[in-house]
C-alpha cells in the first residue's frame, strides 16, 4: 500500500497581505521605541522660565511711580541716594516719567552702595516715609539735599528725621519703621534681587528686563519712544 502524500493548502492571498502589514507595522513600531528612546535620553533640560528673572526685576512691592492704563515697557531703576551719578539723572528721569509715563512704568528699586556711608540710612529714611505714602517726596529730598550730608563720614540719621518732619509724617511711625527688621529686609531684597541681575553701580536701568547701556541722553530718550511706540 502506498502512503497518500500530503496535499499542501494553497496560500491565502488576503492572508498574505495581513502577515506583510502586520511585520510593516511591528517594524514601525519598534523604530518609534528606539526613537523615543533616544530622543528622552538627550533631551535638554528645559531653560529657566523668563518669569523668575521678571520676578526679580520688579516685585510686587517695587515702587512704581506710574500705573498706565495701556503699558507699552517698563523701566526699572536701581539706584543709591548718596550717588551722584543718580542725582544727575534724576532731572532727565522725571522729564521722561511725564512724557512716557502714560504708557511706561517706571519702577525704582534701593541699591545703597557699601562705599556710601549713608546710602544705606538713605534708603531706611526713604522706605520709612514709603509706608506713610511718601516714597516720591522723601527720594526727591534726598537727592535735592545729597550735597548737604552726602560722603559725611558720620551717620545722618538726624538730618533725614528732619526731613520726615518737614514731610509732615507721623514721627514715631517714621522711628518705628526706621528700626524694624522689616525695612532693613526691603532694602536687602532689592539689593539681592538687584546682585542677581549683574547690577554692580548706580543708576543701572532695565528697559523690558533688558540692562541698558546708555552712551548719551539722546540714546536714552530715543529708547524709550521706541518702547512707547
């Protein structure tokens, strides 16, 4: 007796087509793996959000001396009332706060240099007359005074009470404040925010986070209608 041979079924066409796509698709989907792989190996750590530098620059408790409806910029100064150089820019920013300051925010931030025997007293006489409303007054003293007490090799302490007297404050606020740790810590937090920026002199301004250069008071102005624009 013969043994039958075994007859070989005819391929699926239909079926072939399956087997082709199934090893297409576990190919594609292997090189996906090895991509992804790859691709989350070296990805870069993603950079610094910008708002931890704007946070530094201007704090919610910065002082701004305008608040425009539309803000175009901001301009942030750091400066020290025993500085001469911000005594001398003092006239041009005020010009440029009433020409810009609908559409520009300026802010001030205290950055009493170590080289100044009183900057540092300065800007405690200035915050203390701040928390009764007279930032604006009390910086505008000292700069029109600087002459008077400013490279004193001993503290003026008594001159600028005089100051907050004139100003009308309520003095024994202006004692209370001048001798809390509260106020110290203001000054220091701008000075460390104003370190953390690459501030190293006085005045440095920052035009839309950007540290400024100045060469002339004609580039200055023309920077800032730019922003305003």
């Amino acid at each position: 007796m013969t043994k039958a041979t075994p007859t070989t079924k005819p391929t699926d066409p239909a079926r072939k087509v399956r087997i082709v796509l199934w090893i297409l698709l576990a190919a594609i989907v292997g090189a996906g793996l090895i991509w992804y792989a790859v691709f989350t190996a070296t990805k870069p750590e993603p950079a610094a959000v910008q708002p931890v530098v704007d946070a530094q620059l201007v704090r919610e408790d910065s002082h701004r001396l305008t608040t425009p409806a539309t803000e175009k910029a901001q301009l942030v100064e750091f400066l020290d009332f025993e500085c001469e150089a911000c005594r001398a820019a003092a006239p041009l920013v005020e010009e440029l706060k009433a020409e810009y300051g609908d559409r520009i925010t300026f802010v001030n931030r205290y950055f009493p240099l170590p080289s100044h025997k009183n900057s540092g007293q300065a800007a405690l006489a200035v915050e203390a007359a701040a928390q009764q409303g007279k930032y604006e007054q009390m910086a505008a003293k000292m700069f029109e005074t600087q002459p008077q007490w400013g490279e004193k090799q001993d503290f003026q302490n008594a001159l600028f009470r005089t100051f907050a007297e004139e100003l009308g404050l309520d003095m024994e606020k202006y004692d209370a404040a001048m001798a809390a740790e509260e106020t110290k810590e203001r000054i220091r937090k701008d000075i460390n925010d104003g370190k953390a920026l690459g501030v190293t002199g006085t005045p440095t301004f920052f035009l839309n986070g950007e540290k400024l250069v100045l060469n002339s008071e004609e580039q200055f102005r023309q920077l800032l209608a730019d922003a305003a624009k």
